[in-house]
C-alpha cells in the first residue's frame, strides 16, 4: 500500500488521532489585554482608562460606549460603566526614559514592548508581569514593586491609601468577581455617607444642636416655622422652641385659621363660610326650601 510515486505512508499519516484541544496564543491575549482597549479592541492610546474591575479603556471609546451602547458586541460585559466616574484615568509611567539605559547590540523585539512600566521595580507592563493600580490617586505600579516598598503611601504622588484600595489590572476571573463584589460595597457606604451628609446640613441650617438631632424630623421643622410669627418664642433659645413646639403641635389645627388671623381684614374674613354672620345665618332645609320663592 502506497500513494502516488510509490512512497510508504508512516503510521501517523494512516491512524487518525483524537484532536488537541484548542490552544490560545499567549502572546495574542496577552497583547490584546494589555495593549487594546476592552470595549473596542482598538489599540491603547493615552489618555488610558480603567475601570474598577481592572480592565483598561481608551476614553474614546467609553465616551462612544456612554452615548450610544447598542454599536458594542458585549455591551452586557460593561453594564458596570454607567458613568465617567465609574472609570478612573490611569496615571502611567512612560518607558521613554529608559530607552538611554539600553546598552550592547541584542535583538530588541520593539513591537512586543510596552509603552509603560513601573516606576519602582522597572518592569514592562507587557502582560508578562501582574501591574495593579491605587484608587486614591490612579498611580500604576508592578505588584512585586508595590509589595518590595512596603508603604502605605503611593511612592509616585505619596497619597495614603488603604490594601483594599490595590486595584489588579486584567486579573483573574476570582479577583473580577471579588473586585465586582467590592464596587458594590464601595458605592453603598458612599450612599450612606451621602446621606448623613445631608442630615448634618439640614440641621445645621435649621440651627438645632446635634444633641436634638436624635428627634424625629419633623418636631425640628415646626420649630423652625413656629419661631417666625410669636417673637417671644423666636427670642428662646432653639432648644426651648423645639420644646414648645411639641406641646403647641396638638393645639395648631384650630389655631391656624383665616378668623384668627390677625394680619387678615374683617372685609377679607367676611367672604369666608367661617364668619361669625356667616355661621348664624338660617339654613333652609334642602327640601322644602324653593330657591324661586326665597
Ligand atoms: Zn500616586
């Protein structure tokens, strides 16, 4: 048995064997995590961005993915960017410096290079190494350069922060998770703190002192309205007021009147159903009352 010219197939050109599974190229998703942007897959070009899951971004194409999703394939993926301030533009060190370092006459592959390294340990971000970034001043470092300082301030714009606040670039998928989880928490105690804010300004402006601010709201508010008409009790220290407040709220309903208003003329109350005439006049009845003969 032979082919054509009379050669003798080996075995392995006979026997089919099972196939291997597929394999990615290294090189290729490492190049085309660290050197593309993850919505568009365009090439990385300043000014770079990242999002708190450690994915990097040109502020171009989040711009584009912030007004108009639907033009994206995975736009799903990104539903966590709702915003410019869910993205945080990186502070990078540029390369360029380190080009005068070089010496000798080795091969230089330029196109596997990165633009970017770590300021303390001098490593490339090409992928090759774990880079990670601070949140507090979006300084991006080598995880092995952050970890050989062993401070918690960041060693390029020495801003404090906290571990929490290391940020991984293009991490594991249990890092993606637990950074997602994290996003989440962030943006809860944000909203709380948000909220006690705003408390402390409304108070602040009503002028009760914080000891009161254990109250209900609305005790706080009355006092605030009461204190205007009677100037004895605007004259009372807020804290009286507030008392007095509560003990006049019960009385308020029938005290608040246009009768009762002394700032209101008698012709003005005399057009009201409430007037002393008004209430003395003889109601007819609604049956035998003809309003033709009246
Ligand atoms: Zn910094």
């Amino acid at each position: 048995m032979g082919c054509d010219g009379g050669t003798i197939p080996r075995r392995d050109e006979l026997v089919r064997r099972k196939k291997k599974p597929e394999k990615k190229d290294k090189d290729a998703e490492l190049s085309a995590k660290w050197k593309h942007c993850a919505i568009s897959q365009e090439p990385l070009r300043n000014p770079i961005l990242a999002c708190e899951l450690g994915r990097l971004y040109n502020k171009e194409s989040v711009l584009e993915f912030l007004l108009d999703k639907s033009k994206f394939e995975f736009a799903e993926n990104f539903s966590h960017i709702k915003s410019l301030k869910d993205v945080h533009e990186l502070n990078f060190t540029d390369s360029s410096y380190m080009k005068c370092a070089e010496k000798g006459d080795a091969y230089i592959d330029s196109s596997s290079r990165s633009k970017y390294i770590c300021p303390i340990a001098g490593l490339e971000m090409s992928g090759k190494y774990r880079f990670v970034y601070l949140l507090k001043c979006f300084c991006v470092f080598s995880e092995r350069g952050l970890r050989e300082v062993k401070s918690d301030t960041c060693s390029k714009c020495c801003k404090k922060y906290s571990s929490d606040e290391i940020i991984p670039l293009n991490g594991t998928p249990e890092e993606v998770e637990k950074l997602r989880s994290r996003i989440e928490e962030r943006k809860l105690k944000a909203k709380l703190e948000r909220r006690g804010k705003k408390k402390a300004r409304a108070e602040a402006a009503v002028g009760v002192p914080p000891t009161e601010a254990t109250d209900d709201e609305p005790p706080s508010k009355v006092a605030k309205l009461d204190s205007k008409p009677s100037s004895s009790s605007a004259k009372a220290p807020p804290k009286v007021a507030s008392k007095l407040s509560l003990g006049k709220t019960k009385v308020k309903p029938e005290e608040k009147t246009i009768q009762n208003d002394p700032t209101k003329s008698t012709a003005y109350k005399s057009l009201f159903n409430t007037c002393e005439k008004a209430r003395n006049q003889m109601q007819p009845h609604w049956i035998t009352h003809n309003p033709l003969y009246y």
